[in-house]
C-alpha cells in the first residue's frame, strides 16, 4: 500500500544526546535553523510526535510564520499541518499546549488506548489501530484516510529508532550542535537494536550559524516482498532514468538500476541507451555489472517498467538475463501493457525462475509519463 513519505528531523548534541538531564529544555540550534524548520514544517502534510515528547516537551509544532502559513492556505491546504501522536497507552495530558493550539489533531493508539483517551475528552480525532500499534498500519491510515503525502516526524528517539528499524523512514534530517551532553542518563536520538543493512546517503550539507545540517537517504533495498523507503528511492531514480530514453514509437523507455543488498549502486541503464536503438533497460544495467560480481544474487533490480517475458530483437528477454545474473528479486512500477506483446508476463518467468516481483502501483504514472505517445495520452 501507498504510504507517506517519512520525514525524520532532530537536532544532536556531538556525542548524540537530544538532551540533557536538567530542568529547561537543552536548546540545541539557533534562531536560522528554528526558521529552517517552519520552512519544512509549512511543506508536509502533518507532524507526528510520540507520546513521550508531549510529555517531557510539551511542544506547539506550529508553522509560525504568517507568511508560509497564508501561502497554505493560498495552495489550498490547511493554514496548519494535520498534528499527529502515538500513545500503546492513551495516557495524555489534556491540559498539553500541543491539543490547543494549531488545526486539527489525531491520536493514533490502542482499542484500550482509545477508551482512555476518549474519556479525557482531548480536542482530537482518537483513532484506535487494532490491539497493539505498528507502524505500517498507521502510516497506511495517515495517507489513505487523512490524505497525509508528506510526513514530518519530530521526536521522540523511541520513535525515530523504531521507524528507522523498521525501514520506513524516506529521510533523516540531521543537525549537529557543537555541545556535549556526557550524561548517559540523557535521552538519545537512536537507541539499540537491529537496523537495516548498508550506509545511508548523504544528499546535502548546510552550515546554519554554529550548527550542521545534514540530510540521509537510506539505501540497503528490502528483503523479499517486503518493502522499505529506499526501495521507493531507487524504483524513483528508474522512472528518472527512463525520462533519459530516445523517444520511439516501436519501444517503451524504461530505466533500470541493480543495487546490492548493502545499498550500492552496481549498474544503471536505459533504453536504447549509447544509440542502441533495440537495447532495453535491464539489459543495458546488467551489461556494466561484473557478471562474476558474488554480489548479484543478493541484489534487487529496480525496473520502472515490468522485464520483457519475450523480445524479438534479441535472443534473451529480459526476464531470462536477470535469472541468469542471479538476481532473484526485482520491483517494478508498471505491468507491461499489450501494446507490443500479448500477453506479456515479465513477471510470471521471474516467479518460476525463483525471483520475487514487487509492484509498487504508485510509481505507475511516472512510469508511464514518457510513454505518453504509446497509450494515446
């Protein structure tokens, strides 16, 4: 199912603490970086926050300048971003500033957690997800009943861990504050346990006065059917590089990328890429990856349109050069309609030759953009 695009923002102390241990709010970045962060707050659709931070913060999370707030309101959205918590328990303070300030409000918890937060009577839409929370269900509500696209989420470090864990996390923005906390009893952005494989991606670095700003990108694809955000990224740059493709009128321009399970890029490639007017997408990739490379049998190939089952131009289809290199997983965006092969069934050869097909359908339409001219759009 379709989900938001996550968002994680923080600030850090260098030795990673997001606070100290005192009474007052440890203020972590200045002025230029605050405003930086009504800028993000004044793009995304709603900002979520855990439970724990309403209760050691107690935090407005307002877009504060009138200026982005009337240029919503000019977009057609609301003058404030959805306001969002998680509570297991439904134990919150009604009194908290963040229920009386700002536009709408959901409480995503429990059916027992929902029963207590009704009976405080929070000025919010209490929204129950069945006997225990998971992350997955509720950002599969956040985007199919509330219409959240983008998704900022500012804390706690209980939440940021668990939705890097769980690879549903699109982007990590980082600031690092030249401060040292040193008091392991302080709360930390990122607590134990099993995180995705591979290095995240750096994309940006910012100097803001006497802060770093950084942003991440996860790269290590997912395993089997399951799927993570950066699955979404690399099926994304496919669509891309398909937009790279010399138009024809007797070839679908698709792009393809092949990542190993770590997050590494191993080839890139796009039809009738270098002048080749019959080369497809998979084949061209494959054929700048090392075919003895041990990496390939645990790679995804990203593809924006589903591999060819069968091709008149060459002697192997697609399909059959991705089982041959090894690769037994792949995700696509697009089903290859019948406009020149009947029936086609790039995916039915996958499956039979062991792999696993992921379609992600809300990548379908930027699949399809620069095949317009081919289905009469």
């Amino acid at each position: 199912m379709p989900l938001p695009h996550v968002l994680l923002s923080a600030a850090v102390s260098l030795d990673g603490y997001l606070d100290d241990t005192g009474p007052e709010r440890l203020l972590l970045s200045g002025p230029a970086d605050f405003d930086r962060v009504d800028e993000v707050r004044a793009s995304v659709d709603a900002i979520l926050v855990g439970a724990g931070t309403i209760r050691a913060d107690n935090p407005r999370l307002l877009v504060n300048s009138p200026e982005r707030r009337a240029a919503r309101v000019a977009d057609g959205r609301p003058e404030f971003p959805l306001k969002v918590t998680v509570s297991g328990s439904g134990e919150l303070d009604p009194a908290a500033v963040f229920w009386h300030t700002g536009g709408d409000k959901v409480v995503l918890t429990t059916d027992e957690g929902a029963r207590r937060a009704r009976a405080l009577g929070l000025a919010a839409d209490v929204v129950p997800l069945g006997a225990v929370l998971d992350w997955h269900t509720a950002l599969e509500y956040l985007h199919d009943e509330r219409e959240v696209r983008r998704l900022m989420v500012e804390g706690g470090g209980t939440v940021h861990t668990q939705l890097l864990q769980q690879g549903l996390a699109d982007e990590l923005q980082l600031v690092l504050a030249p401060v040292l906390v040193g008091d392991p009893k302080a709360p930390r952005l990122f607590g134990p346990g099993a995180y995705q494989r591979g290095r995240l991606r750096l994309v940006e670095t910012r100097r803001i006065e006497d802060v770093v700003l950084m942003r991440y990108l996860p790269t290590a694809p997912g395993a089997g059917s399951d799927v993570c955000a950066a699955d979404r990224h690399w099926l994304a740059l496919a669509c891309e590089l398909a937009e790279l493709c010399p138009p024809s009128r007797t070839a679908f321009s698709v792009g393809a990328v092949v990542v190993a399970a770590d997050g590494t890029e191993l080839a890139r490639g796009y039809s009738r890429e270098g002048g080749d007017p019959v080369a497809h997408a998979e084949e061209a990739a494959l054929a700048k990856a090392d075919p003895a490379d041990p990496r390939l049998a645990t790679a995804t190939v990203y593809s924006s349109l589903e591999p060819c089952a069968r091709r008149a131009s060459r002697p192997a289809p697609c399909a059959r050069l991705i089982l041959d290199a090894g690769v037994r997983r792949v995700v696509t965006a697009w089903r290859e309609p019948d406009t020149f092969v009947p029936g086609a069934d790039g995916s039915g050869v996958l499956a039979a030759g062991g792999a696993t097909v992921v379609v992600l359908p809300e990548y379908e339409e930027r699949a399809k953009a620069p095949n317009g001219h081919l289905l009469g759009a």
